[in-house]
DNA sequence: CGTGACGTTGACTGTAGTCAAAGAAGGTGG
DNA sequence: CCACCTTCTTTGACTACAGTCAACGTCACG
C-alpha cells in the first residue's frame, strides 16, 4: 500500500522518511469493493479509517423521503472517514460510486501515530480540513450559485482534485457519475442537469458524455463559475494554468 | 480565560485535570472586538487561533457581487478558526455579528500541546471535525430543504449549540442577526425570509423580533425542519428534550 | 432481443427572486 | 428632546428559474 498520491502536492516536504513508512505500515491490505455499494450507514461506529487506492466514493446525507444529498465525492488518494478517527460515530453515509480499491487503518495505529509523531499527525489533521474547506466551497455553491454555475462549479473542483492525483490532463478526464449522482451533488433535479448540460456544451464550456468531461475553455468555466482552486491548498505550481 | 463551555457536554471527561490547565494557560488575554468588524480576511495567513468567550461571530464566502454566504455563525464557547492551525492560510472571511470579547492562542503553544499532550490534541482536532459536521448539515439544508425548512433547521442547530452553553432554555433565547444575515445563512433573499417568517409565526411555530427567538411547537419544527440534533455530537443527556 | 436504468425533451406549475415603496426602529447630532 | 438619517422590516405586483409530470429515446447487459 502507498499513499503516494495523498501526499503528492500535500505538504509531503514536512514529512520525514520515517514519518511516511509509518503511514505506510499502519495501513492494512488493499481489498476491493463492489460499485454502489454501502461501506458505512450514518450511526455507525467506526473503528478503522478508509484510505481509497482506486475508484470513485461518496459521503451522502438523506432527507425524509429518502432522497440523497451528496456531501463530498471522492478520487484516489483520499482519506474518505479519516474523520471518523476523532469522531468515533459517522454522521453520514459513505458508498462507492465504482468498484473500489480501498485500504484500512485501524484507530489504535493512529492513536500510536499521534503519540509518536506530531508531524504526521497534523498532516493527518489538515486533510480532515481539506475536506471542511471543500465542504465551504459546497454550501458557497449551494447558497450562491444557479443551477448552471453549480455544475461548472463541480466540475472545476474534481478536475483540480483528479489533476493533483495524475488522472486529468486539464482537459479531459473520467466521471463516472450519472446526470442523478450530479443532480444529488448540485441541489437540483436530474432533468434540469440534462438541461443545463446541454447549456454548458452550447456554450462550448463542457462536454459530458458516457462519463467523460471535456472541458472546451476552462478560463471561461472558472468566471461563470466563479470558481478559485485556493481552498483546495494546492501546491501553487500544480495549479498554474 | 476559562474553556468551561468548550468543554462543557464534549468529551471532558477524556482529560485530565493538567490537559485543562494546559489549554486554559495557552490562551492569551481576553479582549473585545466591534460588532459587524472583520477580524480575518479571506487568504490571510494566521499565526494565532480565536477562541470565542462572548458575543456572536460568523465566517463566510463572498461571490463576484461581493453577496456574502454565511458558512457558520459561532457562540461563545467555540473555537472559529482552529483550522487555521494545520491550515495556515484561511480560505473564507471571519467577522464579528455583535460586540465581542475574544481570546486568541498562539499557534506556537498548540505545537507544544501536539508533541506534548495527544489526547488533548485530539480534542482539538476532534473540534474542528464538529465544524465540518456542521458544514454537512448545512449543505443537506441547501440542497435539499425549501425556505421554510432552512429557516427551521438553522434556528434548530443554533438552539441546540446555545443550549449547549446556557443560552437557551429551551423555548428562548437571543439570536442577534437580521433578515439580512439570515438571508446570507440559508442561501434565499432576505424580503423571501420575511415572508417565510411571518409563516412560521402563522403555523405557530416559531417567532423571532428585535432578536429574540421563541419556539412554539418544538417537535413540529424539528418534523417540519428534518432536524436531528446527532450531527452536534452533544452528550446525550443534554439533547433529552 | 427484451428489460431496466439512464438520458432527453416538451408542456405546465410553483417557489423564490426582483423591483418598488412605505413603515418601523434605532442611533446621532443639533 | 426631538428631528433626521440610516438600516431593517414588511408588503404587493410581477418575473423567472427550476421542479414536476409525462413520454420517448438510447444504451448496456443478460
């Protein structure tokens, strides 16, 4: 197991060797998961963190009627419940949206880690806030933007996320999504994603098509948008143009 | 300065006696803020985190327009922007609603408390993760309630966290905003939060004026609202009705 | 080749936004 | 102490963005 692409770009400079074979070691096996499976219901206790090596997940939150509203979406090199460590109970669900790789850290490694290493473990803290800060920029999305600004605005952040971890070439790239998993992530109904996507390629912005996106003029996506990668702490030189 | 209601109902018992005395000597000197002042700016580096004693605060996103969205409003006893610690840099706006007397920790002293003191450093983290839990929820209240339910489910969580700190009884209590920062909280405009108030107040559910927040029917409100008070990780004894 | 999930489109509806104006409340200075 | 000014609240009339409902198309898979 290796958590090369979490630390690529993330402070990795802060760590020493021993730090990183650490992390390295407290992981468990890489083991596979189904697609659209649950890993984790809202109430559950968790004793281990789950580190995704491979695959598309998701945290979702339900509503009443049992519709869900997506919190968080997630690439390879994620933490997805690191959270969960501090909090013991979750207060969502987690899913896979593909079949998954994924790897477990057991809690009592990490209680070793932050006994033994404070480095690590406020590197391990700031991605649990890379999350908060991305969770921010969804509520800005949310409360803010229209129904065509929050699909540009999605978009622009699982390029940066997915670029950061070798898997877009700022051009195009895989979302295994359907137009009702982004309608669950914008706040609107799947026909009016279908709508604003035509919108969105009418305008020649971005193409989406069996779960590949181009993007045809990324300046013009981030001003309608109004999307700034800054609250995804990238390195800088990663995020130039 | 005294981290009492921080710690009230939220792990206390996890700490020993030398860890309290350790948070409580890391705080520097109370001392009061302006109401309606900024305090931090979007990409300010910060070398000190704020600790709230009294009065309300609030941290948000501005769009393009310079319309501001609200992503937390704070009470005395909370953290605001701890996450600034393993952050550095902060991503959104912190400022004050109403007067406040504030006191701030060196980033410096929260290094010594890392290497020195884990299971308090886990406390700490485990406070940002509310935070994060909070934007959660915040999110499921724009992507998936109406007007009416943002308007009920915001004065839900804000009743919880200010009973959680003696500031509620439960039916009343102080909550020192106008339409306008309403409006910016729940993602609708303010003359919409208007009318959505004077239909809480005709459903008889809820009445706010000059401030003051009186719950009518509180089980209806958390019906009508979706509300479920798990995501604050208050003790379960605090929550019993 | 049939079936079910997903995507696409059109017509109609409704919730919330916009614009405008007037009323209340609170603070300041003459 | 009152007049004035600003900010906030309230209401009405009109608009528009997004939801709902329904039907049909497309694609992958068994």
């Amino acid at each position: 197991m290796t958590f090369e692409k979490f630390l690529l770009g993330r402070r990795r400079d802060q760590l020493s060797a021993e730090d990183i074979s650490a992390l390295e070691r407290a992981g468990g096996a890489v083991r596979p998961l189904p697609g659209r499976a649950n890993l984790i219901t809202q109430g559950d206790l968790v004793s281990a963190s789950t580190y995704l090596v491979e695959g598309f997940m998701c945290r979702y939150l339900d509503d009443r009627k049992g519709e869900r509203q997506l919190i968080a979406v997630h690439v390879p090199g994620d933490f997805v419940d690191l959270h969960g460590y501090p909090l013991k109970r979750l207060d969502h669900d987690v899913a896979t949206l593909t079949p998954c790789k994924i790897a477990q850290v057991p809690h009592g490694r990490l209680d070793e880690i932050m006994r033994e290493r404070p480095g690590l473990s406020k590197l391990l803290w700031f991605s649990t806030l890379l999350d908060a800060a991305m969770h921010r920029e969804w509520i800005f999305r949310l409360g803010r933007l229209d129904a065509l600004a929050r699909l540009g605005h999605f978009f622009c952040e699982i390029e940066a996320k997915l670029r950061a971890v070798g898997m877009s070439d700022g051009r195009t790239f895989a979302l295994p999504m359907t137009q009702i998993d982004i309608a669950e992530t914008c706040g609107i109904t799947s026909v009016h994603v279908n709508r604003m996507l035509r919108d969105l390629r009418e305008r020649s912005l971005v193409h989406m098509r069996a779960g590949v996106v181009t993007f045809l003029d990324r300046p013009a996506l981030y001003r309608l948008s109004e999307f700034d990668p800054g609250y995804l702490y990238l390195d800088a030189d990663i995020m130039e143009h």
